[in-house]
C-alpha cells in the first residue's frame, strides 16, 4: 500500500519522501492558518455567525486541500482568500446592502461558473485576454484594499467631513496594540518565523485580553453551530436580483488569483515542464472551482488557492502530499469554532495590514514607463480601495487599456475578448450612472 501510494504521488520522481511532506504539511499550515481567525472576524461583518463561519473556513480549507491533493497532486492548500472574503462583506452585504445568504448564492454560482469554464478550456482564453500588468495592478489594488480595512479596525483610518478620512486617535488602546502587533509580525517575518502572522494575532489577543480590552461570549460548538450557515444561501435571490456583476468578480478574481499562486508555487517547487506548460492544469482548476462550491454550501465566502503554498515548498513539499496535510491539520482545527470570538479587531487588524502589503509585491511586473501600460494598471491598483470595489477598479483598467490602445493604434485583433471585456464593463458604468 505504501509503494502504491508513493508511485501515485511520484515520489521517486519528485524525489520527495514522508518525513519531508508531512514537515512541509506542517510549515504551509502554520504560514496560513491565520485565515482561521481573519476569515470570521470579516465575515462576522456581514452577519454571518462567527462560530459557524470558523468551522467553515476549517472545513471548506481542509476540503479544498485535499481535493488538490488528491486530485491534481499538488503540494497547494486552498481556503477562502484574502480580499474575496472582504469584498463579500464591505462591498456586497454592507454597501450594496444584499444578505449574507444571497451573497452566499452569489459566491456558488461563481464556482459553477468557474466549473463549466473549465470544462470548456475557456479559462484559458480569458487568461491570455487579460494583459498580465492589469492582472498584477488587481493583486496589488486588492492589497491596499484589504490593508486600508485594517487601518480601519485598528483605529488608525477614521472618517472626517471634510478630507474623508483623517488619522485616528494614536492613544487609542486599540490602535496601539494594532501598531505593536504590526511591528512583531514584520519583525518575524523578517526573521522566516514560521507562522508569523498567528503568532503575531495570538500574541495581540493574549495581551488585549491581559489589559481587559476585549470579552468573550463562548459560542456553541462547531458541529452545531455550523447549522447556522451550512445550506443557508439563497441562490434564487442572487438570481432574482441580477448579481450577474458580483458573480463576475467573484469568479474574475478567484480565476487569476488561483493562476498567479499556481504559476508562483509550481515555479519554486521546479515543477513547470520545459515548454512552460503546468502538468495537470484543468484538474488543480477543477479543485478549485469545486472548492468554492463547497465552501458557499458551508457558509463561507470564495475559496482559493494560497501563495504561502510556497512555505510549504521551500521545506521541500513536492507532491499532494503536503497539500493533504495541511487539509487534515484544518479539519482538526475545528475545533476551534466556539473560540472565534476571543480574537479583537486590534489583532486581525494587522494582520489584515500585513497582507495587503505583502500583496503588493506584483506591482513591479508593471512596466511604468509605458503610459498605455502604466495609465490602466494605475487606475486599477488606486480606484480597487477608494471606490471599495474590486469591480470598478478592474473595470476602469480594462476600459482605460482598450481605449488608449485603439487611440494609438497599438490595437491587435487577436485581442477581440479584451475588447468584448472593456464593452462590457463601460456599459455597465453607463449603466450604474443612469440609475
């Protein structure tokens, strides 16, 4: 049984080994095992009962994983993502006022979507019609999106009348243990700490609770209350409604999210052929997709792939192996549920701030020189947080890139879905404005 399970997972090849994957398991968990109390504490927002999203995260996490494990044999651990799980809450149910479930709804037609796309190869076609700058101006807008939430929370970032928003008040408790908890997690970061950023939320929450700066009501367990959110989408109202632009970015996002983290983890795992194409492309996407599916019926917002997979990697994770373990370590932290509401916003705040700025990391594939280039992916990185739309952002950078290039002539007919993108997009601000 071992030698089958080994020669399935090419160990010989791979020249991987049990101890290695199961430590690189370990390593890929800790680095993101954040997700476990950030995920709640933004959804919670929205109304979804932060117990119930805990184990959801946990078990949509652990599916995902070691569907990717299994299935495509990839050492990459899914979970819901980072600025997804913000733009379900801030965007869709606090601005846009639609309900958690609908939103939900929203979130399980992206993955079906993402799933007949799939099987069709159109995800490709979309992948190459999007310019790779405008792809990193989104990763990076989605950055200082997330990051100007947790200036938020922390307290650092308050409104004001006249200039929107102003500095908060630095005495503040909350915004000084935010600072603090900033300031240790870089520190360990810099210093390759291994789950860094829990440390840095546990070590925050531990002192809050230390000065009396936060309570706690405990919650039920996991399994009951995962009944508050498991089956509770509603995805006739997101039908009803028309949230066809939700599901859009929804699934927009997820898409070159889950591409990026592919291309960055399966290059520092050496596991890209020789003719740059990805061994098993369609089913580490069909895990994907799946996933999302998976983790709306659970009660949590979209699930995608996670670029500190390359943690994971750099132990020397080669096979699916690693991604199976870090799947089995989040299916037993569910029990962590019914502790969910331990956590303050002074602690997921800087760890909200910490990830928007490690996510800005992709703005330096953007060639600044060119105005045609640099003008669209601009617009994109700087509309995502203040207009609080990941949509507007991306839509102002597909419009912008289409019409510069028709007007200098540098347009190419081979881009016709390009072109289609930015029709859609323009029509739907005429649209927006009309209203």
């Amino acid at each position: 049984m071992r030698r089958q399970l080994e020669g399935y997972f090419e160990f010989d090849r791979l020249g991987a080994n049990w101890r290695t994957e199961i430590l690189a398991g370990f390593t890929t968990f800790l680095t993101m095992a954040y997700i476990i109390l950030v995920n709640p504490a933004i959804l919670a927002e929205a109304g979804v009962p932060m117990a119930a999203v805990t184990a959801a995260t946990c078990l949509s996490a652990a599916f995902g994983s070691i569907l990717m494990g299994v299935l495509a044999r990839y050492p990459i651990a899914l979970a819901p993502g980072m600025g997804l799980n913000a733009y379900f809450t801030y965007t869709v149910c606090l601005k846009m006022h639609i309900p958690w479930q609908t939103a939900l709804g929203a979130v399980f037609l992206s993955g079906i979507l993402f799933l007949l796309i799939t099987v069709a190869g159109i995800r490709q076609m979309i992948l190459r019609a999007i310019p790779h700058q405008l792809y990193a101006a989104v990763a990076a807008g989605i950055g200082l999106f997330i990051a100007f939430i947790g200036f938020q929370h922390a307290g650092l970032i308050v409104r004001d009348p006249e200039t929107f928003v102003t500095m908060g008040n630095l005495r503040n408790p909350t915004a000084l243990l935010a600072l603090l908890g900033l300031g240790l997690m870089v520190v360990l970061e810099a210093k390759k700490v291994r789950g860094a950023i829990l440390i840095g939320v546990l070590s925050v929450t531990a002192a809050a609770w230390a000065l009396h700066l936060t309570r706690w009501t405990p919650a039920p367990a996991a399994l009951h209350a995962l009944r508050q959110t498991a089956f509770q989408l509603n995805i006739g109202a997101a039908l009803d409604k028309g949230l066809l632009e939700i599901v859009f970015v929804f699934f927009f996002v997820d898409l070159f999210d889950n591409l990026g983290t592919l291309v960055a983890v399966t290059k520092r795992a050496g596991l890209i052929e020789p003719d740059h194409s990805i061994p098993r492309l369609n089913r580490i996407l069909f895990a994907d997709a799946v996933a999302t599916i998976f983790g709306s019926l659970t009660g949590t917002s979209t699930v995608t792939s996670y670029v500190e997979s390359t943690a994971g990697v750099a132990a020397g994770g080669r096979s699916g192996v690693t991604a199976i373990v870090t799947g089995l370590l989040f299916l037993v932290a569910v029990a962590a549920a019914p502790f969910a509401g331990v956590v303050p916003a002074a602690a997921t705040a800087p760890a909200l701030i910490l990830v928007g700025a490690m996510m800005l990391v992709p703005i330096s594939e953007i060639d600044w020189r060119d105005p045609l280039a640099g003008v669209p992916a601009f617009l994109t990185l700087i509309l995502i947080p203040l207009t609080y739309s990941i949509a507007n952002g991306l839509g102002f950078g597909v419009v912008a890139w289409a019409a510069l290039h028709l007007a200098a002539g540098r347009a190419r007919r081979q881009d016709w879905l390009l072109y289609l993108l930015a029709l859609l997009f323009l029509a739907r601000f005429l649209y927006l404005g009309a209203m």
